[in-house]
C-alpha cells in the first residue's frame, strides 16, 4: 500500500464529484475534501522522504565510522 497514492486518488475522485455537481454548496464541501486529501498526501510523502533521509544518513554514518576503525 502506498499512502500517498491512495489520498491522491480519493483527491481526484473528490474532484471529479465536485465538477459534476450543481449545487454549490456540495460543490464546495467536495472541492474541501479535495484539497484535503491532497494535503494528506503531500504529508505522507514528506514523512517518506524524510524517514529515508534519516535511514541513508544513519547507514552512511555507520558505514564511515566502522571504515575510521
């Protein structure tokens, strides 16, 4: 499973249902969600991006302080 896909995927599915409604109100709680959810995958791909910094600097740091020995 890949988070960031599905909240991008349920963004465009609320999207889609904002566009082919007519009535404003729905329009605009479906264009909320909308941009919730792309707000949600934006995090959890920061918080992807920023676990794999953190596991290649913990590698690189292992790797030199066991070549420094």
């Amino acid at each position: 499973m890949n988070p960031p896909e599905e909240f991008w995927k349920n963004a465009v599915e609320c999207q889609r249902m904002a566009a082919m409604t007519r009535d404003r109100t729905d329009k605009a709680t479906w264009s909320q969600m909308a941009e919730r959810w792309l707000s949600c995958a934006k995090l959890a791909q920061d918080q992807i991006s920023a676990a794999r910094f953190h596991s290649e600097n913990t590698r690189r740091q292992r790797s030199v302080s066991g070549w420094a020995q």
